[in-house]
C-alpha cells in the first residue's frame, strides 16, 4: 500500500514542480511558430543536463529559438560564430598582461554563460571543437594555470548545416558521442509558413518575451527528476533498443547486423534512460513509459550508430537502420 501513496506523492510534487513546462511553451509561443519538435528536445537537454547538436539548413529559427529559450528562463545567453580562423583562446579566454601592475590577468571568453549557442560547429578546427568539448565534458575551463567551473545550468546547442560541405570540418564520432541529442530540423509546414510569413513581414515590430522562471527552478527540476520511477521492464527496454544496435541478430534482426559498422556506446543507454525521465516529467507523469523511451529515442540514437560502407552506397542511414529497430525490439 506504501507504494502506490508513494507514488501519488510523487505524482503530486511531480505536477506541483513541472506546472512552469505549459509557460515555457506559452511565452515562446508568442514569437516562435512551430518548432515544437526542436523546442521539446531543448527542454529535453535542459533538464536531463545534456547537451545538443542542431542539424538543419540556415534559416529554420535555430538561433531565434535558443536566444528565445535563454530569456524565458532568465539565463546568460552567448552566440558563438565558429569560423575557420577562430582560436580556442577566442571561445575559453585568454590571459593578459598588464603592463602596469606587471602581471598576467584573466580576460574570461564567451563559453562562460549559460546557454552557449556554437553557430556552425564544424566550420572550426579539431582544436577549438575539442576546446569546447572539453568545456562541455568536465564542465570546467583551464585558462593559464587556474581552473575554472562553469555556471550551472550549462548547456551548448551547437548548430551545423548539412548541405555545404566546402570549408568544413566534421565533428569526429567520439566527440559527436558527447551531445546527448542530434536534432534534424526540416521545414515547416505550409501553414506554419503562412503564420511565420504574416509575422515576420512587418517591419520594426519585435515582441519582446518576458522571463518565467529562474535557472534555480532547472536546477530544482533536474533534482526531482531524479526521483521518477522506472520500471525494470522499461530499463530493460532501454537495454534491449541499445544491445539490438550491437548484436541485432539476437532480436531477430539479422538484416541489420551488415550495415551497421558500430552499435550505441554505454553513454546511449544513460542519456535514453535520462531523456525519457524529462519527457515523462515536460507531461507532468510520476512515472517513465515505453512510449517516452520511443519519443526520444532516435534524437539519442541517431548520431551514435555508424553505418557501414554498404549501408552508405544503398543509401541506408542510421535513421532507417533506428527505425527498423524501434519496430522489431518488443515493447514492454
């Protein structure tokens, strides 16, 4: 019986601390139209603490959506244009002689804020890509000999563009591992593009968004996050999607099993397991569900399965490979 009080308790603190999710939505609303897959996985991140990656051609609102998000919660927001001549120093900061004091002082770089949008990611070098990972992994800066943490919550939305393909550099699959979500932004409908078009063609008007919430409510949210339950059939679904990725003859997938070069590493299952916790808390539930799992499985996925060579020439990509998966793997 203490069970099932626990879990109305539960429900009752989880629809108590995740009423600020319907105005979230509200205030971005007001300038955003659509985008509700991007901006559900956003919340996503923020609240599982993970970060994202972006794909989508220019002018989908990625930039105006982030900047959007960053005032509703009230948090430091910095744009980050990656270019080919930009300097790990540029993004981290950097040290500064001052002539008359005689010493070395630290000039602190844009990655010190809380929401860091990393415009074209791989138009940059290896070396600022991995400066920023790092900065994403240990949460921490070295500037100089001193360490410095970052300011909680930090999250780096990083974008990238799929079509040109002169000039970049692409992210190497170890570092691509560390974005707990890759987003494949597409167009919007037709009507959405009527709304987008009314709006935007009017000169001069901006509307202004009003914050909601503080970032001390993230950090609370993430906390009671924590505390959703999942059952053990729903963690062994997880389990199960991620090892079919590995060994898919042993879910009676074996068409598979050629085209894919390297199944979801350890960190899939964590972030699926994290992923579907905030999904279930962004609809106010006490509990996770299979269908929570499904709902965000291939934004974990997508970037963690690599293909082989015969996938790519039958123009098979990870996608499909998810998909086939997601429909095979027996739902609890």
């Amino acid at each position: 019986m203490s069970n099932t009080v626990d879990m109305r308790a539960l429900g009752e603190k989880i629809e108590k601390n995740s009423a600020f999710i319907d105005e979230i939505y509200n205030e971005l609303n007001k300038v955003i139209v659509g985008q509700r897959y991007m901006i559900d996985r956003l919340l996503i991140g923020l609240l599982a603490d993970g970060h994202v990656l972006l794909e989508g051609v220019p002018g989908l609102a990625k930039t105006l959506t982030v900047s959007s998000l960053a005032t509703v919660i009230n948090t430091k927001f910095q744009r980050i244009q990656f270019t080919p001549d930009l300097l790990p120093a540029d993004l981290v900061g950097t040290l500064i002689y001052n002539q008359k004091e005689m010493q070395f002082t630290v000039k602190k770089g844009p990655i010190f804020s809380n929401i860091v949008l990393a415009d074209e990611i791989n138009r940059s070098p290896a070396k600022v890509q991995s400066a920023l990972l790092e900065a994403m992994q240990e949460r921490q800066v070295t500037i100089g000999e001193e360490t410095f943490k970052l300011e909680v919550p930090f999250l780096v939305l990083a974008t990238q563009n799929p079509v040109e393909q002169e000039g970049t550099y692409n992210l190497p699959e170890a570092q691509v591992d560390r974005f707990m979500l890759k987003l494949k932004i597409g167009y919007p409908s037709k009507s959405e593009e009527l709304e987008i078009m009314r709006r935007m063609a009017k000169t001069g008007e901006n509307i202004q968004l009003k914050p909601v919430i503080s970032p001390k409510k993230i950090l609370d949210a993430r906390k009671v996050i924590n505390e959703i339950y999942v059952d053990t059939k729903v963690e062994r679904y997880i389990i199960d999607l991620i090892f079919a990725t590995r060994n898919p003859e042993d879910y009676q997938i074996p068409e598979v099993k050629d085209l894919i070069a390297f199944g979801a590493s350890p960190r899939a299952s964590i972030n699926l397991n994290l992923a579907a916790r905030a999904s279930a808390f962004m609809q106010h539930r006490a509990y996770v569900t299979p269908e929570d799992v499904r709902f965000i499985a291939m934004d974990v996925l997508r970037h963690r399965i690599i293909p082989t060579f015969e996938a790519e020439a039958e123009d098979i990509t990870s996608e499909d490979i998810i998909s086939k998966i997601l429909s095979m793997v027996q739902v609890p």
